[in-house]
C-alpha cells in the first residue's frame, strides 16, 4: 500500500523534462487514485500550464522546418540535402508526439475546469 501524499509535495517529482520535446511531461510513480485529491489538482493545473505551452512550441518548430524547407530547394550538395531531411523528419516526429501529449491529456485538462 502506498502512503497518500501530504499538501506540501512539490510538483517537480511528478514531472520530468524530455529533451526532446523541450517540455515536462507527466512522470508519475504510482496509480492516480492512490495521490490525495489535493495533489491531484495540483498535478492537473501544473500540467495545464505546461499543456498551454505546446501550440507555441510546435508553431517555432513549424517555422524551423519552413526554414529548413526553403534551404533544401537552394540545396545542390546532396549530403547536405540529406541532412536536411533528415532534420526536417526529426522536427515533424517532435510536433506530432507534442500533439500527441496535447491532445492524449485534454480530458485530464478538462477535469481542471470541470
């Protein structure tokens, strides 16, 4: 049986930052329920503001992979050419797992409004 968390956790164990993403997402140690109702609240509205952040992450990635598009037309080494794309893919992975983490929690996010 897990101990139920006291008022005063600070929310940092209950996130983790991915590199990848450049964002915290949720790293939780034990099943939902076993959390107080007060810790869950604060994991939801930590989560809603990180959650807020994500459509202006993926618009700067957007704007990279534009620009990253427009260097490839110009492109004539094919090695670099290939580097490009190869970006260009690894930045349109991150924008759809970030999509993916937005809209996978917007339930969650509801429950802090609801």
């Amino acid at each position: 049986m897990y101990k139920m968390e006291g008022r005063g956790e600070k929310m940092e164990r209950f996130f983790t930052y991915d590199n990848r993403l450049g964002i915290k997402i949720p790293a939780l140690e034990r099943e939902w329920t076993f959390y107080s109702e007060k810790v869950q609240q604060d994991i939801l509205l930590t989560w809603e503001s990180i959650r807020g952040q994500i459509p202006d992450k993926i618009q700067s990635l957007e704007k990279s992979i534009n620009q990253k598009q427009a260097a490839l037309e110009d492109e004539t080494n094919f090695i670099r050419s290939c580097e490009l794309n190869s970006e260009i893919g690894e930045l349109a992975s991150i924008i759809n797992d970030l999509w993916i983490w937005y809209r996978t929690n917007e339930e969650i996010s509801k429950k802090v409004h609801g």
